[in-house]
C-alpha cells in the first residue's frame, strides 16, 4: 500500500484531503502538522522524512501570512523556500511523487489576460518571493515533481476570506470590499480532489500548473455571492485597494488560465459560484 504524507494537515488543502481520503483506502494516508513536519527546521525536517518514509508526498504545508511575511522575511523563506528544496531533493533521490502547492502571488497582477504557466513571473511582496523561490527550487532538484499554483482559496477549515465574510456580515449592517483586484476562487475540497485524480491518472506529466475555480471576478463581487448564499442583510459597498492599504502589496489582477490542467489531467473544473454554494450546504 503506497502512503502518502500531507504536509500542512490542519490548513485548509490538508483538512479537506482528510476529508476525501477516508474514499482512498487504498493508500495509507498520513496527515502531518508542524509537529510531526517542521517545515521551519530543516534539520529536523530531513529526519522527519527519513522516519516516515512516504512514497508520494503532497506538499500542503506554508507560510501563508502574507503580511507578516513583510517583517517575518527568514521564516517565510525558511518554510516556502529552504523545506522544498529540501522535499524536492529528498522526493527526487528516493523516486518519491511529489505535488507542491503554489500560489498566483508569484505574478505581479499587471495583466489584463488570463496567467498560463509561461507567464513571466513577478512578485511584488515577500510572501510571492518566498513560493517563488520554493518553486525554482522545486524544478531543479526534482524535474519530475508537480507544482499546481492556485489562488483565492477558501474552505470550511481555517481562517479565509468566506469564513471572514459570513462572521462579518452578520455582525455589522454594512462592509467594504475592494473591487480592483480581480481574479478567480479556489474551493479547496475541489483542489484536493484534483490532486487525487492527478495522483491517480494514467501517466505522470510533470511541471507546473494551474487551478481555480472559473469566473473572472473581484473580492467585491466574491462578497455579493457569499451575501446571496448566507442570505445576509449587511449592506455590501465597493472600494479600490488605495483605500484599504496593507502592509504587502496584493496582484491587482491574477486571473489564472487552467487549459493546461484541463487537458493533460482531463479536470472538469466547475464555476466559483457552484462551488461556493458547496461550501454553504
């Protein structure tokens, strides 16, 4: 029985794969937090691996506080840097499959079209530097490994942008969202459940890819679907980011193309708002 190691087990991508994986009795699944994987400790980290000795590794795991990353630069890099390169290594010279989470964060959001994976890649805050760094990382020390960068990614698990919504919509009688930054939600029980076809297809095609769900859309507009599913009262109004600003600058547009994934992996990706319903049953 082949077994896989999740790194990040408590977050979002880890909680739903537990979710899914009591479907898969065919792999032994082990679900790792920051105790039994210290991606902050990559000495500890190498022993880790060498103890539980996975056959696929799916890389769950990161830093992902994206302002504090401004001040908290050698950590961020440490977890979404150093510990991949060490997983690549590691998966590469022990044959071991390996699919590493990344983020649209690594463009620079000045596009008006949709990202492919050709993209030319441009960060403009740390937390971008840090996965960008882990994914160059990734590539050279296991050309066999898969990177699938996502964005805008929400769950019933952890702390994001849906789960903020609902608490403040029906705390307050009205919000503001920022509506100049457009790009597309990713149901993190929708990922999950890609990564597993992706483990489980026919053939093994290697690089980089991405995933969301579809719609092209703003955090504004993301609000007014969650009001509509909540069926809250809260007044929602628009405002530019200019008006909102945080520590890390944010892409202004990340929109990603999946046709890569669609047709190498033949993934049937549903529209955000099908997906978010999900979530709200």
């Amino acid at each position: 029985m082949k077994k896989i190691l999740v790194t990040g087990a408590n977050g979002q991508l880890g909680s739903e794969l537990s979710v899914l994986s009591v479907s898969y009795p065919e792999f032994e699944w082990i679900f790792a937090d920051r105790t039994k994987v210290t991606l902050d400790n990559v000495e500890l980290l190498k022993n880790q691996l060498a103890e539980i000795r996975p056959d696929i590794i799916f890389n769950c795991g990161a830093y992902t506080a994206v302002d504090k990353a401004e001040t908290e630069k050698e950590l961020a890099f440490t977890v979404n840097h150093l510990a991949v390169e060490l997983i690549s290594k590691y998966t590469f010279k022990n044959n071991i499959k390996l699919i590493h989470i990344s983020t649209d964060y690594v463009f620079d959001g000045i596009s008006s079209s949709a990202l492919n994976e050709e993209t030319e890649t441009n960060p403009i805050n740390v937390y971008g530097e840090s996965k960008l760094a882990g994914e160059s990382a990734c590539l050279n020390e296991n050309p066999n490994a898969i990177i699938i960068r996502t964005s805008w990614v929400y769950s019933k698990f952890g702390n994001n942008f849906v789960k903020t919504m609902q608490r403040l919509m029906q705390e307050r009688d009205e919000i503001y969202v920022v509506n100049d930054q457009i790009g597309s939600p990713t149901y993190a029980a929708d990922l999950a459940q890609v990564m597993i076809d992706i483990l489980r297809f026919s053939n093994w095609f290697p690089g980089i890819y991405n995933y969301s769900n579809e719609g092209e859309i703003s955090w504004y507009e993301f609000a007014l679907s969650i009001k509509e599913f909540g069926n809250y009262n809260c007044n929602v109004g628009g405002i530019p980011s200019s008006s909102y600003p945080t520590p890390a600058k944010r892409p202004n547009f990340s929109l990603l193309d999946k046709k890569k994934i669609k047709e190498t992996y033949n993934i049937q990706i549903s529209d955000y708002k099908k997906s978010l319903k999900k979530m709200f049953i």
